[in-house]
C-alpha cells in the first residue's frame, strides 16, 4: 500500500484505515485530494478557519496544515465516519501535525459560521450531500464554497443540487479524471426532505433514516431476507447488531426477544443515530435494554461479552469495491462472542462468506438462501 503522497509540494504519510487492510492497491488520498490541495494553494492561501466535509482518512486536512507557514490555521473536519475521524487524527500524528487546530465534528453536529473556506469532498450518497448543502445554505455570510470528487460520479444532478442549495456551480477541466465545482453560500436557508419515514412492511413499526444511511426510503432486499432469519425466544441474550444501519435488524429482533438485550453498532454517526431514534419511536418501553455505539467494527468490545452477533457486511468502503470490513467483522465477532457463542450473517452468494467462516471458525451451516443471498451461521469453539 503507497503511503507516501505529495499534496500540495509537501509529502506527508499518509495510511488508510483500518491499518491491517489487506487490499494493498488502496490508498489514503486520490487526484480530487491532489487538485483541490494544489487549488488552494494557489488561489486561497490567506484561508484562516477552513471547513472541510467528508476528508476520508485526513489527507486534506494534513495538507491544509502542512500548508500553512504561520500554524495559525484552523481546519474544522465534519465527517459521518468513526474510521475516518480516527484515521484524521493518526494522520495528524503521523506527520507531526497534532498540534494544530483541528475540530473534528460528526455529520449531526452544528457546523461553526465564522469559517472563510468551504472544501468538500463529493461523497458516495448524493442524499447525504443534498443534507451537507441545506446546512450551508443556512449560512448568513457568502463563503466560497470548493467541492472535488471525480469527474465520472459528478452528474448533471449533482450541480443542480449544488444551485438548489447554494450559488449556482461552475467546474473546472478534468484532470487525472478529477474535477472541481466552484460555487458559494447565498443564505437561501433551503431545507432538505432528511429524515425521512416509512412505515416497515408486515409490522407496525415506522422507521427514521437520515441522510446517509443506506436504503434510506424502504427495506432494502438483504435486510428483508434476513428478516426471516432472525431469532427469537425468551433466553436473556446479548446480543449485537453488527453495522446496525438504520437498527432494523435490531429492532425485529428485540420485537421477538422479551428479555434479550442488544447493542446497536455502526461507524455512521448517522446510522447510529437513526438506530435509537428507531427503538424510542417503536419500542420505547425496550430502549433500557439497548446500547447504540460508533465504533471501528468491534474494536472497543470487550472480548467474550456477547452471545450472538447479527450482521449484514458491507462489500465497500466510499467508492472503494473490498472485503477487508467483513473479514475485520467476523474476526472481531469471533473475539467478542462467548464460547458458544454464534455469528449469523447475509451475505450476496457470490461473495463467499461461507469459505472465510470455515476458514476462521471451523464451522459453518446455510440456514437459508434464494437466488442472490445466503444466511449463514456459525459458532465459536472453546
């Protein structure tokens, strides 16, 4: 994995996280980084207090820093991912940066209006990015407003949602097959339709979802398989739901667990947060038998605390296609269960779940499969 980047003309190192990835072709910064960086540089050296949305491992934030002669600059980060937060401030560390003012901020906090610099990373969920601008429309002064993302996932929508919300865009030419949009805060105080609510089919339950939480408008396809997997019983588990999302899977399960006690876990600040706005809407009266935590995975758990792991894996990281989340998942799970313990997970077929739980556990059974999806369950050993 290349951990040396130039932002900027300075080199900093820079490491993707989580550290232990095995897709040694990933790395901590791409050419939207490297152009808006160089940008900067040579249009808005004078930036004093910078905002910068959606840094995925903290390269632009280094390169902020690293830029500025005087250390007086401010860089506040606001961002919805645990491992991008955590990957920022190792980053920082990494290249002796650490002591500059850096805020790191989650993507439901109040972001600060005294800052002269926009700096936005287009991300993945074009919902999630309709989120970001309705809060930049709120802001009272005209601030630049400089958005970098590659030219192929910047879509005639994405510019119209940027003249929606703010100032209409312009763009810059592609290079390396990056573009940048130009545009600025007008103070249009538009809002967005996040949260949004729909009514969970085949129970009485309403779910919330905000913005950047997948299958943010109904049950996705996966979630609805699982479904019929779940467990149920009276026995007094702990039981954990591994990349909660929206706490769906969760929030069945305690439906048909009286006395269980389940623990909601996403590295999505906003999924977390619709995850217990989900419980205390549906089941209030079983939100003292819940936990909701951002974490990297499992990292944070105590081993043998748990006696069954839900999880429906994610095959992506951003716009990255990798595997490295599940297998993290499921070595942790094997690390958190009991002895005894289980890990039951969804996953697409051809995805092969099946061989990597062999492999890890020693165990593995199909419970239930159509066409495109396998549960498969698994137990840990003394």
């Amino acid at each position: 994995m290349t951990t040396e980047a130039v932002l900027g003309g300075h080199t900093l190192t820079l490491h993707r996280f989580p550290l232990d990835q095995k897709n040694r072709s990933l790395q901590a910064w791409d050419s939207a980084d490297e152009y808006l960086i160089e940008h900067i540089q040579n249009e808005h050296t004078n930036a004093q207090h910078i905002l910068v949305l959606n840094d995925s491992f903290g390269a632009l934030s280094c390169a902020l820093h690293a830029l500025d002669t005087q250390t007086s600059r401010k860089v506040t980060s606001f961002n919805d991912s645990y491992v991008s937060q955590q990957a920022c401030l190792y980053n920082l560390k990494e290249n002796e940066l650490e002591s500059r003012q850096t805020v790191l901020l989650d993507s439901l906090s109040d972001l600060p209006s005294d800052v002269d610099l926009i700096l936005i990373k287009i991300p993945k969920n074009a919902g999630f990015l309709q989120y970001q601008l309705s809060l930049l429309s709120q802001f009272e002064h005209d601030v630049p407003v400089i958005a970098a993302g590659k030219a192929k996932e910047i879509h005639t929508s994405t510019l119209k949602s940027f003249s929606h919300f703010i100032a209409e865009p312009s763009t810059s030419l592609a290079v390396k097959k990056s573009r940048l949009i130009f545009s600025q805060t007008k103070h249009k105080k538009q809002t967005c339709k996040f949260p949004v609510s729909w009514p969970l089919e085949k129970t009485e339950f309403t779910v919330l979802n905000h913005a950047n939480v997948f299958s943010r408008d109904s049950l996705d396809i996966g979630a609805r398989f699982f479904s019929n997997y779940l467990p149920q019983g009276k026995k007094p588990l702990r039981i954990i739901d591994l990349g909660c999302g929206n706490g769906v899977i969760g929030l069945q399960t305690l439906a048909k667990m009286p006395n269980a006690k389940i623990t909601f876990v996403d590295e999505s600040a906003m999924a977390v947060a619709s995850a217990k706005a989900n419980i205390e809407n549906n089941l209030p009266e079983r939100l003292q038998n819940c936990e909701f935590v951002q974490d990297d995975c499992l990292t944070d758990f105590a081993p043998n605390s748990a006696d069954l792991v839900l999880c429906n894996p994610p095959f992506h990281q951003a716009q990255a296609i990798t595997d490295h989340i599940a297998w993290q998942m499921f070595v942790q799970a094997k690390q958190t269960l009991r002895s005894g313990g289980e890990l039951r997970i969804i996953g697409n077929r051809h995805l092969d779940y099946q061989e990597k739980l062999l492999r890890l556990f020693g165990n593995c059974k199909v419970i239930g499969n159509n066409k495109k999806f396998t549960v498969l369950s698994t137990t840990k050993r003394g």
